[in-house]
C-alpha cells in the first residue's frame, strides 16, 4: 500500500520536472500562453465557486 502511494506521488513530481526542463529549453507560442492563462483563470473560478458553494452545502447535510 505505502508502495503504490509513493508511485502516485512520483508521477506529478516527473511531470513537474519535465515541464520545468522543457520550458526552459523552449519559448511557448503566444496561443500556448493564451491555453494556460485560459485555464488557470478557470481554476480561479472553479475554486471561488466551490468556495461559496461548498460551505452551505456541509450546513445543509447537518441540518437534515
């Protein structure tokens, strides 16, 4: 069990590390910029939404 958590942690650790490697050998294209502006903003919301939404949500099980 301890294995396989260790396998899922390396997983996003490599991806982080060959995203940071490649981003520093390549220069991203205006459109690849506009992509991953467009979706951190979207976490932004998402995040604000589930903020808001999530707490009534916990007092209204409670309540039931």
């Amino acid at each position: 069990m301890v294995a396989s958590a260790w396998v899922y942690t390396l997983i996003p650790a490599t991806a982080a590390i060959a995203g940071a490697a490649v981003a520093v050998n390549t220069r991203p294209g205006p459109n690849l910029v506009s992509a991953i502006q467009h979706f951190a903003a979207a976490g932004v919301v998402f995040a604000a939404a589930a903020g808001e939404i999530l707490p009534d949500m916990r007092f209204s099980v409670r309540n039931c």
